[in-house]
C-alpha cells in the first residue's frame, strides 16, 4: 500500500495543474537562439515553437451530440499545435501551455 501512496505522490508533485475536459497541458519547447547558418538571435527576435511535451492530459470530451472525443496523444508525447493556439500560464516557475485537443496538429516521432 506505500508503494501506491509514493507513486501517486510523485505524480501530483510533478504536475499539480490536472487539465479539465479537451484540454492537455503542454511544457513549450526551447526557442531557437541560432540560425541555421549560425547567426545569434537576439531575445526579441527570437520566435516561440510551437511545440512541445504533453505534461498533463484532460478528461475525455463530450460533444453536444452525445458523441466522446478521448485524448488523442499522451503524457510524454512531442506535439505540434497551432501557433495562436492555447493560453500560456507560469506554474513551479515554468511556463506552460493549456492547448484544446482541436489546436493540436501533429505528434512528433
């Protein structure tokens, strides 16, 4: 029974944000400094990803029509998402992103 305590433990410590209904819950990727020639990227001039690792996963989502959406990728998963898509929030001094499972666009392999 303390193996099952410590597990859920580590889990809550790790993310304690848990996304509601059609929502994940994205860490942002790093954004590129250089170009790919090498030229150092001012701070301003540097663009965000979109995309990054799915940290959390929401409930399932139900439609109007009675019809259930599952998530359709995982914890740990690299996603591409729209690039106006999501809110960003700051959590454990990170920032994050809550993206809809309808603005995700591809699953990184």
């Amino acid at each position: 029974m303390s193996k099952v305590k410590k597990e859920s433990r580590v889990k809550s410590q790790e993310s304690r944000i848990k996304p509601l209904m059609g929502y994940i819950l994205v860490e942002p990727s790093e954004a590129e400094s250089r170009t790919a020639l090498g030229i150092i990227l001012p701070e301003s001039a540097q663009e965000k990803p979109a995309q990054g690792k799915v940290v959390a996963c929401g409930d399932e989502m139900v439609l109007e029509n009675g019809k259930v959406v599952k998530c359709p990728v995982s914890v740990g998963d690299k996603v591409v998402y729209k690039k106006w898509g999501g809110d960003e929030i700051k959590a454990d001094g990170r920032e994050l992103k809550l993206v809809k499972f309808d603005d995700l666009m591809a699953i990184l392999e």
